[in-house]
C-alpha cells in the first residue's frame, strides 16, 4: 500500500467516534469534539503509524515541536522525509483550520524503538492492519 493510500486511511479513521475514543487520551477526544477537527490529538500515532508502514529509519525521522503555550500545552509530532526534508504533517489542519502556523523549524528529531500501544491500536482499528 502507498504513502498516500495510508495517510487517506487515517484520515477517514480520525473522523470515527469509536476509533477517536479508543486511541485519544480523554482530553485530547474531548478537544477533539470541542474543536470539531477530527485529526486533533492524532498527531503521534498517526505519524507513527506512517512511519512503520512506509521505511521506518531508511525513509523518515520523527520530528516534535514541544508545548507552545497556543497549542494546548501539547507536542505536535509529524514525519520528514531523509531524501530531501519534505514535511509530511498528516495532521497539520488541527493547526492550520485554527490559523496557527506551525514552526516546523523549530522542530527536534527523535527515535523510535518500540511501537506504541496507541499507534498499533489506530493501524488495527483503520483497517491497516498489524504493525
């Protein structure tokens, strides 16, 4: 399955009430529901989930900028591609829909060793199977 097949995949899932609840922490789904941005509070395993489909380490580095004071007082994870530094933010518009830029140059990289609960949960739940 291709890279833009999977991020359609979670997309359509991100909008599921069931999937919202198992995955989201309880308040990420209720800012989920106050919102009415279905991808809020989907941005790791989302992200993770990407990842692990499509070339892990070879491919991506995962990337988090930390706690802006207007995001929630939350990290906002999304990929960047090895090859040439393309960002590939699955869940920018839990942002952008609010008019807030992402500073994407501000962003850190870090690793992956184990697979999250939250990520397997939402590969399993969206149809993508096990990771």
């Amino acid at each position: 399955m291709d890279e833009l097949e999977i991020i359609r995949i979670l997309q359509t899932a991100f909008e599921n009430d069931n999937i919202k609840r198992q995955v989201l922490e309880p308040n990420w789904y209720q800012l989920n529901i106050e919102t009415g941005i279905a991808s809020t509070g989907f941005c790791f395993a989302a992200s993770e989930v990407l990842y692990r489909l499509t070339g892990q380490t070879q491919n991506w580095m995962i990337k988090s900028i930390n706690d802006p004071a207007h995001w929630n007082n939350g990290t906002h994870y999304f990929l960047e591609r090895r090859q040439n530094k393309e960002i590939v933010d699955i869940t920018s518009d839990q942002y952008t829909r609010r008019d807030i830029t992402i500073p994407y140059q501000l962003s850190k990289g870090k690793g992956l060793r184990n697979i999250s609960n939250k990520a397997r949960l939402l590969a399993r739940l969206s149809g993508l199977g096990e990771l």
